[in-house]
C-alpha cells in the first residue's frame, strides 16, 4: 500500500469580516497564503486536517473555510478547539467535504478524531466516554495503525503558560494509549507552534498556526514573529510517521 499524506491546517482563528485580523495578521489572508505555498501538498493529500479553532468567537467564519477548503476537492476532518462551538461548527460546516469528529480509514491507517474541548474553558479535556470511543476504536476491526489527533496538547510543549491550559487528563489519554497495539502518534494544535514531543511511547507533534504564532519556551503568552506555517504528515506502511512543518515564506 502507498503511504497515506495528509495536510494539517490549524487554529485559523477565522472571523466574519475577510478583513479581521488578530495582533496585526489577517488571519483570512494568513490561511489564503499557507494554502497557495502548499498548492502541490494539498493535491497530493488523500486528506486535509482541521483541528480545531478554526474561527475566532465568530461563527460567520465557517463560511469562509467552507470556501477555501471546500473548493480543495480532498475530505476534511474536522474537530472544534476552545473557539469553536462545536454545534455551530458542525452546521457551518455541514456536508462533504467536511467531516467531523469519529474516526476515518485510510490504507493501512486509522485517523482518530478527539473532541477534547470544554464549554466555557481555554483549556481541554477528553470527556470519559470520549476515551472510551478511542479505546473501542483502537482495538478489535481497527487498521494496523492508528494516528490520534486532538486541539489541545496532550503532554506539556515546554510552554508554562499555555501547558496551564493544555488537556487536563493528559495521563488519562496516555494510559489508553499505552494498552493498544495500534497507536503510532498523536497530532495537536492549539500551541501555535511547532514542537515534538514524548508521549508515554509514542511521538506528539503540535503545528503552527495558519496566523499568529506564540513563542516556544515563554513563561506566559508571548508572540512570534514567525509567519504562517501547516504541516505535512507521511504515514508509512509500517506504521512511521515522517512529518514537517511547512511555512508559508
Ligand atoms: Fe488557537
């Protein structure tokens, strides 16, 4: 079988007015420059991923993502982040090729879908019957290989401000992880930058922005003055992960 590729866009922070911007970057035009640096990825992806934050409180963002991403002709898998509403995004994003939540085959690989926000809070959490969809889904009818992907970060980045507000039962997620034979990485956003970490046994990678990065390694919540990035992901047959970050300059 041939390697499954796949584009991770996140935390668009997208809003109504095309114009809107957060700390001077208009995110919409931020995300139209990471899409047309990435033009050959993206017809080469079997899929895109869409992990959450995908608008910035403002729900007359989706039809914006509808328009860029819709247009694109690759599934998108999608999940909420701790901007999104997750109902409101459902029905701005109804439809093919918008996927949501569950999980998706491709090849020899599972893609698992995480729901991990929390009404009313930056920070997140996978809610117990969430761990126990991902347990069940992991296990008996499940492909060789499985990639988790989720908004929040799953172990700290290194950042004490924004790992204040990462997922809260991290070990709980990891404790799973640790009892399936299927599990090969796990995939976040919400950190808005890049960073490869240890999960238990397996890798987590977080990505970019498509906007405003934070600064790695700040006590609080400084700004970078990095560029819009994405990242690429090859999930190889025998279950590696080869992936990396693509900046838009
Ligand atoms: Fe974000």
């Amino acid at each position: 079988m041939a390697a499954v590729r796949l584009l991770q866009i996140t935390d668009t922070h997208l809003m109504g007015d095309p114009a809107a911007a957060m700390r001077g970057v208009v995110t919409l035009e931020s995300l139209r420059r990471v899409l047309r640096a990435t033009r050959e990825r993206i017809e080469d992806a079997d899929a895109l991923l869409l992990t959450g934050d995908v608008v910035h409180d403002d729900a007359d963002g989706y039809a914006w993502i509808r328009a860029e991403l819709g247009a694109l002709r690759k599934p998108v898998l999608c999940i909420p982040g701790n901007h999104d509403d997750p109902e409101l995004m459902r029905a701005g994003l109804a439809g093919e090729p918008f996927r949501h939540c569950g999980h998706h085959d491709f090849g020899g690989w599972r893609i698992v879908m995480l729901d991990s926000t929390v009404p009313g809070d930056v920070g997140g959490e996978v809610s117990a019957a969430e761990l126990a969809r991902l347990e069940a889904t992991l296990g008996e009818g499940c492909p060789p290989h499985a990639l988790i992907v989720l908004h929040h970060q799953p172990v700290p980045v290194g950042s004490p401000g924004l790992d204040g507000v990462g997922l809260r039962n991290g070990p709980a997620l990891l404790d799973v992880l640790a009892r399936s034979t299927t599990a090969r990485a796990l995939l976040c956003g919400h950190v808005h930058q890049e960073s490869e970490r240890r999960a238990g046994a397996l890798p987590a990678f977080s990505t970019p922005s498509t906007c405003v990065q934070f600064m790695p390694g700040s006590a609080g919540f400084a700004f970078d003055t990095r560029g819009p990035g994405c990242r690429s992901l090859e999930l190889q047959d025998d279950g590696g992960v080869v992936t990396r970050v693509l900046w838009a300059d």
